[in-house]
C-alpha cells in the first residue's frame, strides 16, 4: 500500500495532494478535537467551530494527518452533542454552517482532513421525528422509527425488558400519551433523551443515507461512527436473564449490541461513500468483546477502521500489550484493514491519569496518583504507539501531558451518567476540561469569557505557550514524533513487525530501519544498540554498543 504522506502544506499544492492522495488513512495520525473545550471564540465560555478553524495552522504545525471533530449539531447538549436534534444544522453555540464550511476549506487548504462524528444509534428526544412520534400516540407510524412498546405488568407499568442503560437505570422510559394517560415505553440504551433509532424501518436507513451524503457534499473527508455496534437489536428484543449487564458489557455479544445485522447497514453505507471521490473514510466505535470481532467491521465492503479498545484499555505492562498488538495485527491483517490504536478519548480518563494509578482499574480512574510517574508513562506509550503498524488517535490535549481533572466540584459537572449513578461511566468530565493555550490570561487562552468547565490553576504550565520551543516538554516530543513519522513514512506504514529479544519487562521490535524499545519496568534496563538514536521519551545513555533505557521510557532508533 502506497504510504506517502501529505506533503508539507502549501496552499493550493495541499488542496490537490488531499483530493489525490490514495490510501491517506492506512498510516494517518488522527487528532480529535471535542469542539466544545479546544477553542472558543466569541467568549461565551464554549468553544466553537470558529475557534478551531483559527487553531488549525497549530494542527499543521502538530503534524497529523487529519482531525475528528466530536458532535457539532443542533442539540439540547443531554449528552454533550451525543444527542442530535437536527443532523444537517449546526448548533448555534458552535456556529452555523457556513463555518462548518470555511474549517473544511481552510483545512484542505492546510493540507488536513476532516472527520466528522455521525451518530445514528440514537437521536436526541427534541428531534422531530421522535417529537412527532410522541403527539400522534400509540399507533403513529412515526413511533415505528424507535422502539416503543406496551409495558409488562397488570397496567404496563414495568419496563419491556431487562436491559439497562450504559448511563444507569432502565433502558427504557415510559410516556404520558397526548391524552395524559401513562402509555407506551421507549427504548434509549444511553440517555433518556437519546431514543433509540428502530433500524429495521427503512425510512432510518434511506434518512441517514441522506445524511451522509449531505456532509460529504460539504467535503468532508470521512465519518466516526457513534456507538457503531449498536444499531441492530436482536429479534424479539430478549432478556438478558440472569446476567450482570456491567459484566457482560464489553466482554461478550448483547442483544443490543455486536449483532450480526449490522453489518448489512455499513455495506450499503460503504457502496455511498465509495461514489465520491477523495478517498473518504469511516471509522467505527465499536466496543466488541474481542479485536477478532471488531475486525469483521472493517472488511473490505464495510467499514475503513475501528478504534482499538482493547489497546485503550491495556495497562502499561510489556506482556499485556505485546499480546493486544499481536492480536491486533493478527485480526486486521487477513480483513487487509489497518490496525489503529488509540490511547485516550473523550470518554475514558486521560492515559497521563490512568498510568499515575496502579494498573486494573480500567479506564475510569477518580483519583490523579503519582502524576510525575504517570507523564513519564504516557510519553513513553506515546513512543510506542506511534511506532506501531497502522494508524494512530490523539485526543486533544494529550500532546500536552494535560492530566484528567479528578477534582471537579460536583455542581459542575455535566457528564449524564454522573447523574443517574451506577452507570459504567460517570467521571467523564474530567477529561474534557478546555485546553490552556497560554500561560496566563482568561481561560489561559481558550477564550476571553471563562471556561464552560472550571480549569486548573497549574494548567498555564501546561499550555502550547508554555512548552513550545523546550526541547523537554511533551509538545515537542509529540511534534518531533509527528515530524518522524512524516520524514519517514515507513514507520507507520505495513501490517507485521519484527519482535526482538528483549529482557522481562521491556518490549523491542523493528520495522524496516526502525527499532523501538520500550521499558515498561520500574528499574533502568540495559539493551545493546542497534543503531542512532532518533528519539526518546525520557533521557537514555547511550554509548557506541548499549543504550541504558531508564524506568517507563521509550526510544526509537534509525539503523540507517
Ligand atoms: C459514545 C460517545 O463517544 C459518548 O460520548 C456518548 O456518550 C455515547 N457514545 C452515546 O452517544
């Protein structure tokens, strides 16, 4: 597969190289912007699409490939945008249309894609289909569109089955019918404000059909797939019976989620997508229980690429991940799909927390641990990450070390699961606390009107200002790495690597000139060299035969 990356952007030049360039995605670094905490521009305290159209040269400078920006439609904002009113509007509070469309030129222009983030398993309970749904009553072919259903019991009073919410609580909510009476019962697996979708009506498919073609129309370069896994309920919607849900989630096939079905609809999405030119991609969120399972998303009629949780979810131990990035690589390679790997999102603590805290706590971690050991540890997975095979996620803010924010008051808190409690998340608004641009200054730059969620006081020393031009700082590195991977195409690019002996606890492999090693342990470990070296994550000693690779530190090294 061809690998070249985009060439560095010139204008017009960067235009042409992002409507040609073939394969783009197989090695692309993809950096997520969540738009409501990157950059605000009008100073209402959230940011907006403005705010990131004016931080995209940053991105360029940065060195990804393209950008996945997180929900931006019309929305009540239940679930923070995850719950869309109107899938061809903009929301007010990040602008309107005509600036969806100047930050798709502009980045194009800038030699960056853009993703977008679709959300078909749900829509929001203000969209008008569901709002109709609910004054026509029982009946109403609107109603068809979702899952309603009569309620169990004598009156009806009890949910249609068991199933629970992600967020907590029942997944299903019973309704007052136009008449006032208490009526039928609607099926939501997140929020209540979020209905389900009822995917086996085809007015769903032929509307988001639509949909998808209206934003590729706008030019965008590809779609992120929310909650991909869930569209296809099974038949008859069952029980779960004697089962522990939270247990289950992640590690087996729901009833509700992982099912077979849902393969048809991103078959027929693909055929859409493969009639525009550029190249265009999809990426599925898709938590399934194995990665051998997330690959049959990513076949070559479905979908492009799938998040790798499973690498999410590793804690930082050499024997752990070697075997996640083996079956990773096994699992992609015979589907010919990219492995992807991921490290942090808008839904899981930030990796510089989760490695501060010992390992088997998953990925919702409320306390901050030893935060130097935890930076020293993300830089260096960091290291590793971009030194594998495929394609790599950054979300905003982990180019700067930037922590979660563990000690949120509670009046400020927003996340839907923090309030209906029991939920499997709940603390998510930790991670997405609006990022310091400068060190001092109202909102340290994110905008002059305050921060939607309160920001740390040491968070100017942790701004783009504040570590730009040290050579120490975790921006650097992260731009040195991007600059790496740009110069030499090679090291995100293919599908295998080569293990090589490495003592306990440290990892090492090569890829073509490229060697990586990455000591996971807590004590320095010695390694003979197998070349330059071109890059650490922490200081090493290096003389002409050996490298001496001190606790949680990552190198790279060229043989060339
Ligand atoms: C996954 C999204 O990443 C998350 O933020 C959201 O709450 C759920 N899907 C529901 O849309």
């Amino acid at each position: 597969m061809s690998q070249q990356h985009l060439a560095a952007p010139a204008d017009e030049t960067a235009v042409a190289t992002v409507a040609q360039h073939r394969d783009w995605w197989r090695g692309a670094v993809i950096y997520q912007v969540y738009p409501r905490s990157f950059a605000d521009s009008n100073g209402d305290g959230m940011g907006d699409l403005e705010g990131v159209r004016a931080r995209l040269p940053y991105l360029r400078d940065l060195g990804v490939d393209a950008v996945w920006l997180s929900p931006f439609y019309a929305s009540p904002q239940a679930d923070a945008g995850y719950d869309v009113a109107d899938y061809r509007a903009v929301d007010p509070m990040f602008g309107n249309l005509l600036d969806a469309d100047a930050l798709i030129r502009d980045a194009h222009g800038l030699g960056l894609r853009i993703i977008v983030d679709l959300v078909p398993n749900h829509s929001s309970d203000q969209h008008e289909w569901f709002k109709r749904a609910l004054a026509e009553g029982p009946g109403s072919p609107l109603r068809e569109r979702y899952h309603f259903r009569p309620g169990k019991g004598k009156n009806g009073e009890l949910p249609p089955n068991d199933w629970e919410s992600i967020f907590g609580g029942p997944a299903w909510t019973r309704v007052t019918e136009p008449d006032g009476t208490p009526g039928e019962w609607y099926l939501h697996l997140f929020a209540p404000e979020q209905p389900d979708f009822n995917w086996e009506h085809p007015a769903v498919g032929d509307e988001f059909r639509s949909i998808l073609r209206f934003w590729l129309d706008m030019g965008v370069d590809g779609f992120r797939i929310d909650v991909a896994h869930g569209l296809v309920k099974a038949e008859g919607l069952p029980d779960l019976g004697d089962h522990d849900q939270l247990k289950l989630l992640g590690n087996d096939v729901m009833p509700f989620f992982d099912q077979d079905g849902v393969h048809e609809v991103y078959r027929q999405w693909r055929t859409v997508l493969d009639e525009y030119a550029g190249d265009r991609i999809f990426v599925a969120e898709a938590w399934t229980p194995t990665v051998e399972r997330t690959a049959h998303y990513v076949r070559p009629d479905e979908l492009h690429q799938a998040f790798n949780f499973q690498y999410l979810s590793t804690d930082w131990d050499a024997d752990e991940l070697r075997v996640v990035i083996d079956r990773t690589l096994d699992a992609m390679r015979p589907v010919g799909a990219p492995a992807t790997w991921v490290l942090s999102n808008h839904d899981v603590t930030r990796h510089a927390t989760r490695f501060a805290n010992p390992p088997g706590l998953g990925t919702q971690i409320r306390t901050e641990g030893d935060r130097a050991l935890g930076l020293r540890r993300a830089r260096a997975a960091t290291l590793l990450m971009l030194a594998l095979p495929g394609s790599a996620y950054l979300y905003q803010g982990e180019e700067l070390g930037l922590p979660d924010v563990v000690d949120l008051p509670d009046e400020v808190r927003q996340d839907p699961a923090y309030f209906r409690g029991a939920g499997q998340d709940g603390f998510r608004d930790g991670c997405r606390v609006p990022i310091p641009w400068t060190r001092t200054g109202s909102s340290y730059g994110f905008g002059t009107g305050g921060s939607w969620l309160p920001q740390p006081a040491n968070w100017g020393e942790l701004s783009v200002e504040a570590q730009t031009g040290d050579p120490h700082s975790t921006l650097e590195l992260y731009r040195a790495a991007l600059a790496a991977r740009r110069e030499h195409p090679s090291l995100g690019a293919g599908e295998s690597l080569e293990w090589l002996p490495a003592p306990d606890g440290v990892l090492s492999f090569r890829r073509g000139e490229f060697v990586c090693a990455a000591n996971t342990t807590t004590t320095p470990v010695t390694v003979p060299s197998p070349g330059r070296v071109l890059l650490t994550s922490g200081e090493v000693t290096a003389t002409g035969t050996e490298t001496t690779l001190p606790a949680d530190t990552t190198v790279w090294w060229t043989t060339a």
